[in-house]
C-alpha cells in the first residue's frame, strides 16, 4: 500500500495500560526498546518520547496496514523523536531473535507485548474478525500466511472445532456449535461471517442469546486465535524475550485472554524459581537460578478511568518481569 494520504490511514486503536506499561519499564534517553505489537502505535509513539533521539525502537507487527500506518504517523510528524533509530518489522514476534540478530542486535533494553488485535483489525470489514457486519470468514492478522477461518470452519474435524472452541473460548456450548457447523456445512461451504452467526444461534439455548455478549463472541474469539496460531507464538517469544533481554531488563506484556495470562504466569513463576530440588534433599543439588524476578505479583488492571474511556480494557492484564 502506498503513503499517500496519511490522513486516512490513522488509527482508531486506543491504547491500554499506557502510562502502566512505560512507567514499569524504567525507561531512560538512549535504550534499545522492542514493542512486539506496534499495532496502533500507542506504546510505542511513548517509547520513542522517553528514549530520546539516541535510543532505538524496534517495533513489530504481523499485519503490513499497522506498519504502513506508524510510517504515516511518523512522516505526518505524529511521533515525538521519529529520528530516533525506528526499526519496523513487519513479522511475527516469534521470530524476535533472529530478526534482532539481523539488525546486528543481540541485546535489548526493555520488551512490550500488547497481544491481540487491535481497533483497526477489528473494524477492517474485510477481515471478518468481528461477528457485525458481512465479511468474508478470514481473521488473519498476516494477509500472507494460508490459514483461515473458512478453511478450519469447513475443514477441521468436529473434534478439532470443539476442542478450538474449549480450548480458546471458553465456550460451553462448543459440542452443539460444531456440531450445527458439521451439518451445515455438508449442504453448502460457510464463507461468511453472517451465516457462522446464524449457525451459532441456531445452536445456543435463548438464555445464552440474550446475555451481555453476543452468543458468537467466544465462537469468533476461538477461530481468530486457531489461525493465528497465537498461543504457539506467545510460548515461543517468551522463550526468547527472556535471552535477548540484557540483566536488569523487563518484559511487560498485557493479555486479554486468560489462556493467554494463565500461560504468562506460570511461565514468569517457573522461570523466577531457583533450587527445583525435592523438598526431601538436605542441600540443594540442582543448582538451578532464578532466570527472572516478578515484579508485578498480582497483574495490573485498568482503572475506573480508563475504563469509563475504553470498555476494551475491561479485560487487559499487564504482568512484568525484571532478567536477572
Ligand atoms: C492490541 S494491538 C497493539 C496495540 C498497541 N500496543 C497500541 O498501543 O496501539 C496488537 C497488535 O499486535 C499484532 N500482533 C498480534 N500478534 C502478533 C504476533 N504474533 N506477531 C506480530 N504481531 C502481532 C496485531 O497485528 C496487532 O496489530
């Protein structure tokens, strides 16, 4: 997409726990900082400001619209010390090491992960990741990789969709939505996010219809995080936020999905344990150190203000480490 018209290209996306995040990681003039989720730029347009123009951001996004739109931001003068040495990577955060070792970087400061999708993907009418509107059953948040809504609603087996629809959304009615998915589908393909709605409606108790949320949230919840395999990505950028960060750096990262806090914390304490010996050695052989300390014991929630401005961030749940 070209730059052509910045204007149109600016973000609706309101950022969460801001002024929390940046104030827990310490940052000073001339760090190196990567936001693994540049997203609308939020996060990081604050990076930028408290580095000043000798520290360095590198700031990831999977989908190329979130890139294109910080470059917007940045030449419509929108981003406080844009000289600032700005890195935009236009890939998936699990790939953190290796592309850092392609900018000649083995080392960083201070980590950000805002995980999700973001306002922008989310009203993108092309991408059916919202369950209003009509769009076609894609969610991808790369446009680049293969895998679709459409291909795991008509493709996967029964067990396979229930197991997604457990698994990554809770849902408690997943048997009789796979199952309405099934039969649906062996008359015609299911394209659009509209006929997945009326399926789900067509499986769910009144009861359920008549909830707060809408009865397919948690169904359209499930299938987004299947095809952008996103809990597999987390595991594997945790593993390596913590080896490029230098001792005495963090890692703050915000979920709005509790699979995704639950594996964040229990991931933060094993890696915070030291001696892993039996409780019935006398002295400890394994010699284990801790690789991180907690510095938030209990995640940091949003508070009332921000919550009455940005009912998103009613589920937002900032956890941070400190590398040892
Ligand atoms: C919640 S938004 C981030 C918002 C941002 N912090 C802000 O303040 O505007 C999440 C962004 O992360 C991106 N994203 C999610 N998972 C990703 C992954 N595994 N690799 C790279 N980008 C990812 C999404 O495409 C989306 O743009």
């Amino acid at each position: 997409m070209e730059i052509e018209n910045w204007k149109l290209m600016q973000t609706i996306h309101k950022t969460v726990l801001l002024n929390e995040t940046i104030n827990a990681l310490n940052l000073t003039p001339g760090l190196i900082v990567v936001d693994a989720t540049l997203g609308g730029g939020g996060h990081s347009r604050l990076v930028a400001k408290k580095i000043g123009k000798i520290g360095k951001l590198i700031a990831f996004d999977q989908d190329q619209d979130a890139i294109n739109r910080f470059k917007a931001q940045i030449k419509s003068g929108g981003v406080e010390n844009a000289e600032t040495d700005v890195l935009l990577v236009n890939k998936n955060f699990s790939t953190l090491k290796d592309s850092l070792i392609l900018f000649g970087i083995s080392q960083v400061d201070a980590i950000i992960a805002d995980l999700g999708i973001s306002s922008d993907q989310l009203a993108d009418t092309d991408r059916g990741i919202s369950f209003t509107g009509n769009a076609p059953l894609d969610m991808r948040m790369n446009m680049q990789s293969q895998l679709t809504a459409e291909v795991v609603v008509n493709e996967y087996s029964q067990q396979e969709i229930i197991r997604i629809l457990r698994q990554y959304g809770d849902e408690q009615y997943a048997q009789s939505i796979a199952q309405k998915i099934v039969n649906f589908r062996s008359g015609q393909r299911i394209t659009r996010t509209p006929q997945l709605v009326a399926i789900v409606e067509s499986a769910v108790p009144g009861s359920y219809k008549r909830k707060k949320i809408n009865c397919a949230t948690k169904t359209f919840q499930a299938l987004r995080m299947e095809v952008n395999k996103e809990l597999e990505s987390l595991r594997s950028f945790l593993f390596q936020a913590i080896e490029v960060l230098r001792p005495g750096g963090r890692l703050a990262i915000i979920a709005f999905h509790s699979g995704e806090d639950v594996l964040i914390k229990h991931w933060f304490r094993e890696n915070a344990r030291g001696c892993i010996c039996p409780p019935q050695f006398p002295q400890c052989r394994c010699e284990n150190k801790p690789k991180l300390k907690i510095i938030t014991r209990k995640p940091i929630v949003a508070g009332e203000d921000e919550l009455a401005e940005n009912p998103r961030a009613r589920s937002a749940k900032l956890r941070v480490v400190e590398k040892m």
